[in-house]
C-alpha cells in the first residue's frame, strides 16, 4: 500500500494536477439525498480529488476542498475548507484540524475526541455506495437495484382504513419504474381503493402519477379521485380506524374530491434537516359527503353527521415545505403552506388566499425528561373574509379538548396549541408485564372559529400515567375544574422515541 506524506505545497500541486488527469463520475442508484450531494462534490473545480492512500503530516497544511474516493486517508495536519470521504477510510488523529465540514459516505471515520472539526461531521457508514477504480477512473456506483415493479406494503396493498363516511376501505398500489433517460427517472404510480360503505356508484377510488425525477427535483402529473380530511394532524390513520371501528368515534370530517394536479418538488437536506419543498398547481371538484349505516362495533347510534360542504371547483396554486429535523437533544416536524385560488380559472367557482401551519418540536428537558410542543394555525390571508368549508377545520374530543366532544369547534381558523412535559419514572415501580410507565403533564388551548362567530379560546389540562400498552388520564378544563373533568383508562401505544431515548439512527431514513 502506497503512503504519501505530503508538504502543502506539493499537495497543491499534486492534487490539482491528479484531479483533472482523473475522471470521476457516478452510476446507478444510491440514497437520492446523497445522490445529489456526491454530483455536487464531483463537478470540476469543486474538490481536489486524493487519487492514493495518503498521510497529512501535523506539520503541513493543505488547501480544501479534499475528495477521498476508494482509498485510505490519515489527517494529522490542517485541511482549510470541506473534507468528504466516499467508500474511503478516513482517521483524523488529535492534532487533526479541519475548518470545514466532514462528510462520510459508505466507509469508515475514525475521529480522535481532540480533533478539531470547525464545520461538525456527517457519517453514513452504511450507506449503499462503492467506488471502482480503473484506468484513471474513479467510478461511484449506487447500490440499490430498483424492481420494475414496485409494490405498497404487502404485495401492494396497505392497512385498510376506515371511516364513518366510506366505511372499510381496502387499498392497492404499486409503482412502475421505467427505463431511466439519461440521468432522469421516469416512473408511473397508480393506486385503487374501494368504499364498502358508499353508493354503488361512488365506491370505487384511485388514481395514478406520472413522474420524473432527477437527482433532488421531481416533477409529478396526476389525476385521482379520493376521500378528503384537513383533520389528518389530530390522529394517525391507524388511531382513527381503530377508534371508529371500536365505538364510532371518528375524529375527522371529510369530502369527496375529483383532482388533477402537477407539481415540482425539490429535497432539501443540511445535515439532520431533511425537507421538501413543492409549488404545486391544483384543481379540485369537490362534493359533500354523509353518514349511511356504517359498521360500528358497539354503539353505532353515537355517529356524528358529516358536516356538508361548499361544493364546486377549486382552481389553485399551493406553495408549501414539509420536513423533520432530529438532533441528539432536539427533534422537529413540520409542514406548512399557502394557496391562493381564483374564480373563472380552470371553470374555479372561489376566490381566496389561505395558510395552513403544523409542527411539532420536543427536546431533552432536566435529566431523561422529554418537553414536547405542538400547533396548528389555518386561516384566510388578508384579503379573504371567509374560506370554502372544504377548507374548514374542527377541535374538540381526545387528542384537542378531552372534556369537549368531537368537533364542538369548527371553522375556518383553528389555533391550537399542546404542551406536554414527559417524566419517566423509576423502574422500581415497574408492573408486571407493563413495566415502568412515564408520566405525562399536558396543556392545550385554542379554538376553531369563523368570521361571524367570535372566537373563545378553550383550555384543558391534565395528567397522564402512560405504560407500554395502557393508560390512565385525568383532565380537567379549568374554567370549570371542579364540574368539568374526565378520567378514563385504555389501551394504547405510546409514540416512538426520540433520538435522545433511543440508539442514534440515520435521519436520512425514508
């Protein structure tokens, strides 16, 4: 095995030379974020490529930025700017001092605690990339096969869903990858669901997705028709279905929706923050939706109406950004979004401007304690007085305003607000087969509300004694605390850990 140890003055020399007479280039399919990343890093003029195990000597000082491909790197000196290590091995020793940042990808960093490392590090060790080597070329390869066809879930299809207005509604889908042009990647998605509780004629849904992608920018055409909640943030899917299906309680409103949109999305990524942002032009066909005769295991005569909405087409334009964010004592998600529709445009029966905000943020608080915070604000932009009722909101029921039933607040502004502090508590107190349970303190308030209704802003707090499957909760609204309080126990799942709790994991995850 060849070593260089390299005076900063023939590192620049060498390297400069070495990095033009060497092509360097990537094939197949990797990680998409890391994708676009390793083409930034492989432009001409952008890194001097290594081209051979090398030996910084704490005595030298090389100019950055410094790509290390398939070889083997030992730092002992200064690097001045970035250092990124592909399929490389790559053992920053304590005098090491890098005023960039450290990027590892499918390979190893073995990093000295005194090393200094002015920009932070990136490692992905088990990311799917290997480098060949041959003929003075460096060749980056991806790998990940991609199947033809590309099922959902289990063979194609997902956990049925189910709901007060389509009842159980099983769903298949798959993707269809084509043959890829150049460096974009066509592929063609279609789903199909079927709504057991609607009219004949209505219980089929679905639709299909053409789309291309390149690198971080996809472009997508579709066509669907669907069922429609603006309710979703409130419970996942899967609480929902088991709710409803338990005893009727639904926790979403809905309507029936006929689109076709296009979209351009780009994938953003800095370090934990992984996000997308999207314009997305859209028109939607919208129609009410009600309440038959769905299964309900025990009292199905508890059903809500489904509200009805103001049917018609939304012609539109959305401007939106989704993303997470998990640091070792921190954690994020959002989402967020404005549309801006017009009348006459694409047969577009409503006019406004509209925003919609949700994000949720934890951090590690005194000791192993969790603060967790959590909102949700849609409205009308200035300008618009009122908003279609397609775009309406509810609060109220377990999950928003626990002593308030389901949807006692609906409109189209919501503002709501949750606090939780999480204590776990000691494992001596630990029960048989439960285990030790956390302990949870709350607080919620907000209101949903319209134009001609004035707002009142509603509170609840509460205490929570969580263990692995079963719960116990107090809550009381304090307006009221002495007449105005509920206690109740069940069954349920606690959410998953942060990455403070847990083994740190890639937030490049998918």
């Amino acid at each position: 095995m060849n070593r260089i140890v390299l005076l900063a003055a023939v590192v620049l020399a060498a390297s400069a030379t070495t990095g033009e007479a060497q092509q360097i280039s990537r094939t197949g399919r990797g990680d998409p974020r890391l994708d676009a990343r390793i083409d930034e890093v492989i432009r001409p003029g952008q890194y001097r490529l290594l081209p051979n195990d090398t030996t910084i000597a704490a005595t030298d000082t090389v100019q950055g930025p410094v790509l290390v491909a398939g070889t083997r790197m030992i730092v002992e000196g200064t690097i001045i700017g970035d250092l990124v290590a592909i399929d490389a091995n790559v053992y920053l020793r304590p005098q090491a001092r890098i005023t960039g940042k450290v990027l590892s990808i499918a390979g190893g960093l073995y990093r000295s605690e005194q090393a200094q490392l002015q920009g932070g590090s990136e490692d992905y060790p088990l990311a799917p990339y290997h480098v060949d080597r041959a003929d003075g070329r460096v060749v980056i390869k991806g790998d990940i096969e991609r199947d033809v066809i590309d099922p959902d879930g289990l063979f194609g299809f997902t956990v049925p869903t189910a709901n007060r207005v389509d009842g159980i509604t099983p769903r298949w889908g798959a993707t269809l990858n084509l043959p890829a042009l150049g460096r974009v990647q066509p592929s063609v998605y279609g789903w199909v669901a079927y709504a057991t509780q609607r009219d004949s004629l209505d219980k089929l849904l679905g639709g299909g997705e053409f789309r291309l992608r390149r690198s971080l920018n996809s472009l997508t055409l579709g066509a669907e028709r669907r069922t429609i909640t603006n309710d979703w943030w409130i419970r996942s899917d899967l609480r929902n279905t088991l709710s409803f299906l338990w005893n009727g309680k639904d926790y979403r409103n809905y309507y029936d929706a006929k689109r076709v949109y296009a979209e351009f999305a780009r994938d953003l990524s800095r370090d934990k923050h992984i996000a997308r942002a999207f314009l997305l032009g859209l028109r939607e066909d919208a129609s009410s939706l009600f309440v038959d005769d769905p299964f309900v295991l025990f009292d199905p005569d508890s059903l809500r109406i489904n509200p009805p909405i103001d049917e018609g087409v939304i012609s539109s334009a959305v401007l939106g950004i989704t993303g997470e964010y998990a640091g070792s004592t921190t954690a994020a998600e959002y989402n967020g979004h404005v549309e801006f529709a017009a009348e006459d445009v694409l047969d577009g029966d409503f006019g406004f401007g509209a925003f919609a905000l949700w994000g949720e943020w934890a951090m590690k608080a005194i000791a192993n304690h969790t603060l967790e915070f959590e909102t949700r604000l849609t409205g009308p932009l200035p300008g618009t007085d009122r908003l279609p009722r397609q775009r309406w909101g509810i609060l109220g029921g377990s999950g928003t305003f626990w002593t308030f039933d389901i949807g006692d607040f609906r409109g189209d502004r919501v503002a709501f607000f949750r606090t939780n502090y999480i204590i776990p508590l000691p494992k001596r107190i630990a029960l048989p087969i439960l285990g030790a349970p956390d302990l949870e303190l709350f607080h919620t308030i907000g209101s949903a509300w319209t134009e001609d209704r004035e707002r009142a802003f509603e509170q609840n707090v509460g205490v929570r004694v969580q263990y692995s499957v079963a719960f116990v909760r107090l809550v009381t609204n304090p307006a009221d605390a002495a007449d105005d309080f509920e206690v109740n126990f069940g069954v349920s799942f606690p959410s998953s850990r942060y990455p403070w709790q847990r083994p740190r994991q890639n937030p490049l995850r998918r």
